[in-house]
C-alpha cells in the first residue's frame, strides 16, 4: 500500500516534551502570583502536586533558572526571582524597546487598520472589567493588548523575545495593582495607542507608547517603595 504524500502547506505536529509541559505550567504560576516573587519552591512538594517524576521537573526548573524566573541559593533552593529595582527597570528597558521596534513594523508596513482593531478589542475587554481594576483579569486584558501589538508586527524574533518578559510584566503588572484605584487612566493610555495606531501618526504612536512604559515602570517602583 503507497501512502499518499501529505498535502502541501501542512507541518508536522510538534509534541512537547514532559519537562516542556511542566515549564509552561511553572510560568504560568509565576506569571498569575500564584508563586510569588522570593516564594520557594520545594522539589519533592511540586512534584507531588504536579503528579510527575523529579527527573523532568527538575530539567524544567533549570530552563525557568536559565530564564532569570528562578534563582538559586546555595544550601537553601530554588526561589521565585525577586523583582529588585534594578531587574524591574531592565525588564522595562527591554519591554520597551521590543514594543517600539513591533511598533514602528506594523506602522511601516501599513497594517494599521487590523492592529488597531485586535488592540482596541483588547481595551475593549479592560473596560468590561473598569469595576475591578486590581483583578488578575484586567491584569490578562492589559498583557492582551501589548501581546496583540507585537504579534501584529509579524516578526517571529520578536514575539520570541517578548513572550519570554512578558511573565515578567505580568509579575510587574500584579505588583502595581494596588496602585490603580480606578481604570481609566489604564483605559486612556491604552486607547490612545491604539487611536495613534489606526491614525498611523508614527510620531504620536511611538511617544504615546513609551510614556506608558514610563508610567508602568513608575508604577512598580510606588508599588515596591509602599510594600
């Protein structure tokens, strides 16, 4: 029996791998505070309530290690990393000049009009959510947003890099919460982008995305101080 050659355009479906599996599951913890920043996380406890072997959870704990999310203390184990000054402000620096760079893409490649769009349904799902501006949803809609802008640059390098901070900003995003006693000032930034975006104005676009940044990073920086 021949079998036919698969049609064209197809890829082969990738399996992830165990210790893939169990990473993923790691980020997402971090990235939502169920582990906390400086929380320790005990090998044979996790691998408990996992339901996995020590082998894989381990090799996943050292791919969060090499990714800066966990830190090793000798003698002591392994950490949910701190969010220190000086990580948050290269967290914001980095953030920064991955969004401007998937920014100025979308505007040169005239795909305004769609950016737009996908940026203004995520505002859209923060103002559905404008009476509970500390959630850990209005946290998911603000990461939306800026997940939206960069996968809209097309650019697989950069949506690499940035979905690698992004459980960093996520962990920055909970931290500044408490600072937000309302939503609209959240919603303005955020609509404005995204007007800037549709009027492909590159200048008032650009500006208006790193005086966010700025606010964000001022933000974490209140919050930590008041902590």
């Amino acid at each position: 029996m021949i079998v036919p050659d698969a049609p064209g355009g197809l890829e082969p479906v990738v399996q992830e791998s165990t210790p893939a599996l169990i990473a993923r599951t790691l980020r997402r913890a971090i990235s939502d505070g169920t582990f906390a920043p400086g929380t320790q996380l005990g090998e044979a406890a996790l691998a408990r309530s996992l339901g996995v072997s020590r082998g894989p959870l381990r090799e996943a704990m050292q791919r969060l290690t090499q990714e800066g999310l966990l830190v090793s203390h000798r003698n002591r184990g392994l950490f949910v990393a701190e969010l220190t000054p000086e990580a948050v402000q290269d967290m914001y620096l980095l953030r920064t000049t991955v969004e401007t760079a998937a920014l100025d893409r979308v505007l040169e490649s005239g795909r305004t009009t769609e950016t737009a769009d996908a940026l203004d349904a995520a505002v859209d799902a923060m103002a559905a959510l404008s009476g509970e501006p500390r959630s850990a949803a209005m946290v998911a809609a603000d990461l939306d947003f800026h997940h939206a802008l960069v996968e809209s640059a097309r650019s697989p390098r950069l949506s690499r890099v940035h979905e690698t901070v992004l459980v960093e900003t996520s962990m920055c995003l909970h931290a500044m919460s408490p600072t937000y006693t309302d939503a609209q000032s959240r919603l303005t930034e955020h609509r404005a982008i995204a007007d800037a975006v549709r009027a492909a104005d590159p200048a008032r676009a650009r500006s208006l995305l790193v005086d966010h940044m700025k606010d964000g990073y001022a933000r974490v920086r209140a919050a930590g101080e008041d902590s």
